[in-house]
C-alpha cells in the first residue's frame, strides 16, 4: 500500500481550522497532521486532540512554546520600543514566526510535503505564517485554503462545519474573531466592522474590565530590568511566561491596556479591532522609563526612529531577514545600561510613573538644579547658542538684506 503524502496544518481548533481538515482529506488525499502552538492560549487548548483526531487528524503535536515566544519574541520587540501605528503592541503579529517555525521544524520531521493555514486572503497572517515557510524551508508547498475553496464568509465556514458534525467555538449570532496568545486578546468582526460603533465592551472584553469598573485605590507595581529585559515583578524574579501572566492579571483588573484601533493592513486595507494586552502595556511603559534615565540623548532619539520600521517589519511578517536581525543587533547595544526598576501606579485605564532607578542613571543633580551648583557654568550656554543658532541668524539677515532691496 502507498503511504499518502503529508501536509501539516497549523491548527488552534477554531472556526477555519476545524473544518479544513477534512477540507484537505477530501481534495487531497493527505495524511493531515495537526499541529497546535501554545503560546499561551490558555483553556482553548483543552480537548484539542479528541477534536483534532474525531475530524480527520492522523495526529495532533501540542508544542509548548511559551517561554521561547517571550524570550525571543517578544522581548526582542519590547527592547526595540517597536509600536505598530502608535497603538498596536504587534501581539499577533510576533506570534505567528515563532509558530510557523515550529510548523516547519514538524514539516521536516514528518516528511511533509506541504504546510497548511486557515489564514483568510484578506489578512496579514498568511503573509507572516508564509514568509517564514519561505525562509526556513522554501521546497515546501503552502496551502491556503481561504485563497482557493467555495466558501466566502465565517457563515459559510459554519454551515460547511455543521453539514459535517464539527463542534464549533462560534455561532452565526456572536461571531467575534479572536487571537489570544499570552501577550493579547485581538477581537473583530460584528460591530466592530463599523468605525462609527463603540465597541461593546461588557460583551468584548475577556482580560480586562473596563476603566470604568477598576479599583477606586490605585495599585502600585515594582518592576526589575537588566540590559532592557524584565527580570522580577515586585522584588520577586519570575521565568518570562509567568511574570507576563501576572501583570495581565494585575494590568487587566485595572484596566489598562484595551485599545480600538483602524490599522492598516499590509495587504492594503484598513481594518478595525479591538486589543486587550494589559501586562505589555505595563511593561512598555516601564521600559520606556529606563530609557529615558539611562539612554544618552542622541542614541534614544535615534532609536525612536529604527522602533517604527522595526515594528513595520513585525507587522509585515518579516522576523526571518537580515535587516530585522540587524536593527535587533543595534538594539541590543542600546540596551546594555537599562538595567533598573521602576515603579508604577496603575488607576483606572492609566499608568502613572512612580520612580525610577538605575545604577546607570545618565541623570545628574547637580546638572539640573535649580539651586546653587559648582559645576556647570551657565555662561557657556552664550556661546553654544550663538553657534548653535548662526544657520537661523544668517538666514534672517539675508532675508532682511534681500526685502530692503525690494
């Protein structure tokens, strides 16, 4: 007997990846081995594999990623201060390399032919799931069922999974799309697809409440940095997993962190959400803290810039290539003084600054006084303004000499 060809499938157990398994068995005749990424997902991993196996699977990896998307994932992009529009803390987006990674490991192991998503046409994922197939292993095949099947809508995909049996997640009358992952929660769909909507929040949030019903008392949180990354929450050092999970609870029943956003996609429309990342917010915050102590002024302002095409190049799905290694590179030397801890307040949605320090602080007392100091002389700022300032002096004179000849 011939052994059929295999495809792996990069499978969560929701909606377009449930009915994609039979999908491909009925119009290729694969062997379909299923492969879920826990990067931290939480409950919706329970009874995978009963599912996985009852709607077609040969098998079903479960792969514990957690610790390695924190590590090399997430914080690289926490180091770089990389924000996708001013407002997007990229929690999908980083997500997917690390998973498609392992897809490809899985391919290679099995002897797949071919790697399988349920990333829709419309959307940024199937760029970044693909993109890593194509760096780490360009011989395989890719399919992408929304790209090429009869159905057209989440409604469709719903009727097709209950001609078949398949147990579903979602139902026609609340069919929010979800992505949660250890960093965030993104929703969207329903009224979301109109801008002019608030969000239904009570209904929507599923990390978080709202600031509206946060603690009246402020809570206070201490957080511990070396060379850029969060080694300790409140004294207490934690595995990265862990100390992300905690400050999601703390961050989440304060509020913080929930923000609705109109993104541009990379595939050239514009799409709106909702994103709950509350321990990242924390965490953004705090590190952009440090910096601001122990980053030298010329440096900091020159990473500000590389942090916007860093994070263009998360969003676009572009982990695997040189330049995003080497803006990590350039970050990781920027890093080598934030080392410290700052203290936060969180009340109510917002977090408030509430002391920092470090053994690399760049800031001098002595300098900034308002008071009596024996070691700045404030004649020098003569000169260094009347240098600094000659390009706009000689231009007004030149404008004058040219309006007196008129």
């Amino acid at each position: 007997m011939v052994e059929k060809e295999k495809v792996v499938l990069a499978y969560s157990g929701g909606l377009d990846t449930s009915i994609i398994i039979p999908w491909l068995k009925e119009n290729y005749d694969y062997e379909v081995i299923a492969v879920a990424a826990d990067v931290g997902q939480g409950e919706e991993l329970n009874s995978l594999h009963e599912k996985a196996i009852k709607t077609g699977a040969s098998k079903l990896y479960i792969e514990d990623l957690k610790d390695e998307f924190v590590t090399d994932y997430i914080y690289p992009t926490l180091k770089a201060g990389a924000v996708y529009e001013g407002k997007y803390l990229l929690g999908t987006s980083f997500a997917r390399p690390i998973i498609a990674k392992r897809l490809v490991e899985i391919a290679k192991k099995e002897g797949a032919v071919a790697i399988a998503h349920g990333c829709t046409g419309k959307g940024n994922d199937q760029v970044r799931f693909e993109l890593t197939i194509k760096a780490l292993a360009p011989e395989l095949k890719i399919i992408a069922p929304w790209r090429i099947w009869d159905i057209r809508s989440r409604e469709d995909a719903i009727d097709y999974a209950q001609e078949r049996n398949i147990p579903l997640p979602v139902t026609k009358k609340e069919n929010y799309s979800r992505d949660r992952n250890l960093w965030h929660l993104s929703h969207e769909g329903m009224e979301l697809e109109d801008p002019s909507c608030e969000p239904s929040y009570n209904n929507l949030l599923k990390l978080s409440v709202t600031p509206e019903m946060a603690p009246d008392k402020p809570t206070y949180v201490d957080i511990s940095f070396e060379k850029g990354v969060p080694v300790a929450l409140n004294g207490k050092k934690l595995p990265p997993a862990d100390l992300v999970m905690e400050l999601n609870k703390i961050g989440g029943a304060n509020g913080i962190g929930i923000i609705d956003i109109v993104e541009n996609r990379l595939v050239g429309m514009k799409s709106r959400g909702v994103y709950e990342t509350p321990g990242g917010t924390i965490l953004y915050a705090a590190h952009r803290e440090l910096e601001l102590l122990c980053i030298d002024r010329d440096t900091l302002h020159y990473k500000d810039i590389l942090s916007q095409r860093f994070a263009e190049l998360v969003y676009y799905g572009q982990w695997f290539t040189p330049l995003r290694e080497a803006l990590s590179a350039f970050v990781d030397v920027t890093q080598n003084n934030v080392t410290g801890d700052v203290k936060l307040k969180l009340y109510k949605g917002n977090i408030i600054p509430a002391g920092s320090t470090s053994p690399y602080s760049l800031f001098s007392e002595e300098l900034c006084t308002f008071g009596e100091d024996d070691v700045y002389d404030q004649k020098d700022a003569e000169g260094f303004i009347n240098l600094f300032g000659l390009p706009i002096k000689v231009q007004a004179m030149m404008e004058k000499k040219n309006k007196l000849k008129d």
